[in-house]
C-alpha cells in the first residue's frame, strides 16, 4: 500500500520477531508524532504533529493526511492504496503491515528535523 511499488524493493529490512512489540493506536501517535520513517536512502513518511503526513519517495513529494482508527496506522496521500497498518516497533525500527492488500512498508524512526 502506499506507494508499496516503489518502496517494498527498497525495504530497510524486517523487524526482529523477538523483540517486536505490536502498538495500539495511543502508542502509535505517541511514537509517530514529529517523527519520521526512513529507509534513509529511498523514502521517508514525515509524520507531523497536527496529522499531516509528508511523503519523499523516490524524488517525490506528497502531502497527506495520518490518523489512528482502531488501533492502526492509517495513511491518507490520494492514493488509489491509501490504508490502514498494523505498527510493530523493535528498537527505533518500525514495520507497518496493511490490513488490506498491499506489502508491508519499514524502516527506522529519526526525528523529523533530521536530513
């Protein structure tokens, strides 16, 4: 889902099942908030406090909308595959699995302020 083409070749790698922690929806804005997802080199999600979401893949900005809807990540860009996401956290690496069709998007969690 979202733009999954492009990023699911470029995945950042899967979350070590050991230590995975799968977070409700209060934990996932807590985390998200003001952060962003990155492989560092392909993609990054900029999640901004205020529910805007920014998306830089592949030399392609799109603005968006996040919001939290039963315990899930869901993600808003216009796309024909916006949806919701399961959010599992190991460390600051953070894999989201779609609830609906569509390929599973990781990668590490930095702070948006960070290039």
């Amino acid at each position: 889902m979202l733009a999954a083409a492009a990023i699911g070749p470029f995945s950042a790698g899967t979350v070590a099942a050991e230590n995975a922690k799968k977070l409700s929806g209060a934990q996932i804005r807590a985390k998200l908030a003001g952060m962003q997802l990155t492989d560092e080199v392909h993609y990054r999600f900029v999640y901004d406090r205020d529910g805007t979401l920014r998306s830089y893949s592949m030399g392609v900005k799109k603005v968006g909308k996040w919001v939290i809807e039963k315990n899930e990540l869901c993600l808003y860009l216009g796309e024909t595959d916006d949806g919701c996401y399961q959010v599992t956290l190991s460390g600051e690496r953070i894999e989201m699995t779609p609830t609906e069709l569509g390929g599973t998007v990781d990668g590490i969690l930095q702070r948006a302020d960070r290039n």
